[in-house]
C-alpha cells in the first residue's frame, strides 16, 4: 500500500483558479494493480462533491458498458489528467494539464496497465501530445512512452457523447470491448460482449 500513497494527492496549490474552484482533490479510484486505466479529463461537479471520478451520468453509461465486456468498476482504475474541478467545468488549461502530469504519470507508472483508456478529446491530446479527432480515431490502439516506459494507448470517445449523440454509441461500446480483449479479459472475445453488440 506504501507505494500508493504516491499516486493520492492530498495538499496541491499548483493551480489558483483550481484550487478556488475545487471542493476536494479527486483521486483515482480502484485496484493499484488494475490492468485497464481510464484517463478523464478532470472532475465535473457531481465528482467534486464526492471526490470520485465519473460518478455522474456519464459515470453511469461507462459502468454499464464495463459490465457488458466482462470488466466492474472494481477492477478497473480511474483518474484523470487533472484532479481539481474547473470553474464552470471550463477545459483545463495547457498550464494546468501540465500541473497535473507528474500525478497521472506517477499513477500510470505504479498501476502499470495493460492498456490506457483515454475518454475522449483532452485526455488523449494530452497524453499523445498531438491533435486528436476523437469520433474518428475511437478504437485506434497506440504507442506512447511514459516516464520511458511504452504503453498501450486506447483512443476512445467521452462516455457523455453518448447522452447528447446517440451514434456515438456503437463506437463507444466497441472500443471498450476492444479494452477488454486488450486486456485479456476473460469473454470479450467473441463471448457475451461480441454478441451484445451485433444486437445493436
């Protein structure tokens, strides 16, 4: 448990306007040993107020499609590139991304995934460094060294995309059952989750 601790942040003053905004430092959530990581953006209201991430609706949609490959809450972790909420849950800022980015690396390096999630725009331009057209890009697994180590990259669109764009559902649910083969989960593969989605 020692090693952790490392990964909660419990006193940052990097960010003014963050730290007036926020209720409470939101850290990851789940196993330190998780093999999948979903990365976020930052926290939206309802996850300041409960210092958890993707506790909101969108929280819900991700929850749902987890069970649907096989994968709970409980086995996968979750976090984001910023820990603080944003006023007005604007973007974070390039600054204070950059803030945040010795928490999440140090986070990503002690869980070790075997593959990294990022859900939607913000956190796989952060994490790839480049300019990311998420809706067509969704699925595509790449390669990005962090803290020298290279890692398994899965692009995949926001989960709240879903509540405001109903075709980004199939994109959506197909990507995460693709995490789920990526990390070996056992009946992704062409078991209830494959079926599930020919449904649709």
């Amino acid at each position: 448990m020692g090693d952790m601790e490392e990964c909660r942040v419990t006193e940052c003053a990097h960010c003014p306007e963050l730290v007036d905004s926020r209720s409470q430092i939101v850290n990851g959530t789940g196993p330190e040993d998780a093999d999948v990581l979903f990365v976020g953006e930052g926290p939206g209201a309802q996850e300041d107020t409960e210092g958890e991430p993707f506790v909101g609706r969108s929280g819900s949609v991700l929850d749902d499609q987890l069970r649907t490959v096989g994968l709970d809450r409980e086995s996968v972790r979750i976090t984001n590139c910023v820990r603080c909420r944003p006023p007005e849950n604007r973007d974070p800022t390039t600054e204070e991304l950059g803030n945040c980015r010795g928490y999440l690396e140090t986070e990503i390096d002690r869980v070790d995934p075997d593959v990294i999630i990022t859900l939607g725009k913000v956190p796989s331009e952060h994490l790839l460094e480049r300019s990311v057209a998420v809706t067509k890009e969704a699925g595509t697994v790449e390669e990005v060294r962090i803290q020298g180590t290279p890692r398994r990259l899965l692009i995949c669109v926001h989960p709240a995309a879903m509540l405001y764009d109903r075709s980004q559902e199939e994109t959506f649910n197909e990507t995460i059952a693709h995490a789920a083969e990526l990390a070996g989960v056992e009946g992704s593969e062409g078991g209830s989750g494959q079926t599930h989605l020919d449904n649709f």
